[in-house]
C-alpha cells in the first residue's frame, strides 16, 4: 500500500508539471506582449486618403483593430475639413453667402485657429483662405494653366485671413467678402498627424511612424534587436525622381514636413509653375530656394512653417526658424546648397 501510494502522488506530479507547461506554451504563443523580451511583430497598412498614399506602421504590435481605428480616424477628418468633400464642414463654410455664419464643431473652429495664427505670424504669406488662387490656376489638377493678370487681380482680394470671422459663443464661422473660400490643404496633414499619434499613444501603441504622404510623425524609436534605435528620414532631392534623398534626418521622436517645387507643378514654355503660390502677386513664390524641411515636436507646426518659411526664402526664413523654440530647418537652394540649422545639422546625415 506504501508503495502505491507513492505511485499516485508522482503521477500526479507528473500531470501536474504537464499542465502548467502547456499553460505556459499557451502564454507564450498567443500572448507574446506580456513575457518579458518577447517581442511581437510590426505591422503596416498604406490607404489613399488625403488625395496622397497614407502610411501607418505599428512596431512591436499585432494591434489591427487599432490600426484600422487610425485609418478610420484619418478618413473622417478628411470628411470634416476637406474642401474637395461637398458635405464637408469647410465645404458649408465656402458655400455661404458672405456675412452669413455657418455653424461648425469645436474641431473645425479649432483648426481655422490655428490657420489664422499662422497666417498672423507669417504676414500672410500663409493663408487659409488661397483657395479662389489656388481654383484659378489649377495646379495638380488635371487641366492647370497660367492665369491672365487680370484673373489674378480680380481674385487677389478675396485671399484675405482677416476677414474670417470665428465666434465661438454662436460656434460660428463667417467669411466677410463674396468669393472667399477656405483651403486648410497647407495645415490639414499635419493637424491629422498629431491627432493620430495622440489616439495611437492612448492606445498604448509606443513606437510607430505616420506618413500622410511627406508629413511624417514619429515616436519611441524604431525597435532593433535588444534596443531601440532613431528612425532614418530623408530628406528628398528637389532635383532628382521621388525616393531619391540629399540625406536622412536621425530622429526618435517627432516630425518632419517638406515643401518645395517639386511637389505639384506643371511646365509651360520651359518654364515650371509650382504650387507654393505667392499671396502678394498671385504667382507661384519665385525665390532662391527648391525646397524647405521642417523638424518640429508637432506636425501641424511643420505643415504651416514649411509653406510659410519657403515663401520668405533662405536669409529671412532661416532667420525666422532660429527665432523659434523647439523648431529646426534645412534649406535647399535652387543652385543645390543645402543649409541647416544648429539642432537639425546634428541629426543629419548626408548621403
């Protein structure tokens, strides 16, 4: 009877080890994000959303429920605050008649905000309401062209950021002149950007990178191995075919916005006619610069300062950044020199 006894209880040992390791194996197999120096994999998803190729890459996550959420978020912003959506909000504010207020969200009134701080800071050279410039000459569309003077003249005064009216006790929008229209096209991207990264990191989502087609956000470091590394961003050649860089900015956390004249244009008599368009005379900017890179904590800040820093050229826009906490730069000169601020000479690397 001894002797059985003993049996028993070393069987039952034996069960009892083998159950626990099967629940480990399950632990381990389907649960990977809590054992410690397991990691998961990365995963990406590129949609067309914004009128650009929109990227979103998760690291060390399996979260596609999330993922999926971010897209989402991105395509009701864009229905919201496009004006290329007939049932925008933007779309109900250009539609109305001048002097007559249209009601709109917190978040659409937020965003005209900050457009109109820029546009302040910036003399005018940045402008939410260019969109009766940007219509006349068409540039990215399918059928640009090269506007008479007198178009040009006629439409010039519509393109006026003081005379939009923002009442947040009726929760209001009203533009002042007929003809005046909205376009947030040159801060949009990068306002999304920063909303996206807020949701992702609320998600627990710790290290991922946004790319709303040349807006790009990061945050936490690319993970490599056992460590984390800065991700590489590069910075395009104005000249060359798109992928082809000067360089790559090394950076953990934060953005990185380009303008310049390569992004939309077309060519007439030799000539190429660029989508940065001048508030002053109606033209496309005709300055020493081919293209402005903006490194900043928040994306939308890179958005409005790369069209606003490109437009003042290469003495006054460098003098602006480095009048400003927190933001970096790197010019490119329509004669291929390349001039970078203090912080953004240290994390670049030239290729």
């Amino acid at each position: 009877m001894k002797i059985t006894g003993m049996f028993h209880k070393k069987k039952w040992f034996i069960i009892s080890v083998a159950v626990l390791l099967f629940i480990f194996l399950i632990l381990f197999l389907f649960i990977p994000d809590r054992l410690p120096g397991r990691r998961s994999e990365n995963i990406e998803d590129n949609r067309f959303l914004l009128d650009t190729v929109v990227s979103i890459k998760l690291y060390q996550s399996s979260r596609k429920d999330v993922l999926d959420e971010a897209f989402s978020l991105i395509e009701s912003y864009e229905n919201q605050l496009s004006r290329h959506k007939s049932d925008s909000e933007i779309s109900h504010i250009n539609d109305a008649e001048a002097g007559i207020p249209t009601a709109v969200s917190d978040t659409t009134r937020g965003l005209i905000k900050t457009a109109l701080k820029y546009a302040e800071l910036s003399g005018g050279s940045f402008d939410p309401t260019v969109a009766p410039l940007v219509d006349l000459w068409g540039i990215g569309s399918e059928n640009p062209r090269i506007p008479e003077d007198a178009e040009i003249t006629e439409v010039l005064p519509q393109v006026d950021y003081t005379s939009v009216v923002i009442d947040d006790d009726s929760e209001t929008v009203m533009m002042k002149k007929a003809g005046m229209a909205l376009d947030l096209g040159g801060i949009a991207k990068g306002w999304i950007a920063d909303r996206v990264g807020e949701f992702l990191i609320r998600n627990g989502e710790e290290h991922f990178l946004i790319n709303l087609g040349g807006n790009v956000l990061v945050h936490g470091g690319k993970p490599e191995k056992n460590d984390y590394t800065a991700f590489k961003i590069g910075m395009q050649n104005p000249f060359d075919k798109r992928g082809l860089y000067l360089g790559v900015f090394l950076l953990n956390e934060g953005s990185v916005v380009s303008s310049g004249i390569y992004e939309r244009y077309f060519e007439s008599g030799g000539v190429r006619y660029h989508h940065i368009l001048s508030t002053r005379d109606g033209f496309p900017v005709d300055n020493d610069l081919a293209a402005v890179t903006i490194l900043s904590k928040r994306s939308v800040d890179g958005d409005a300062l790369s069209t606003t820093v490109f437009t003042l050229g290469l003495e006054k826009g460098m003098k602006m950044v480095l009048s400003m906490e927190g933001i970096e730069a790197a010019f490119v000169t329509r004669n291929g020199d390349v001039a970078l601020t203090p912080g953004a000479k240290e994390i670049f690397e030239e290729r």
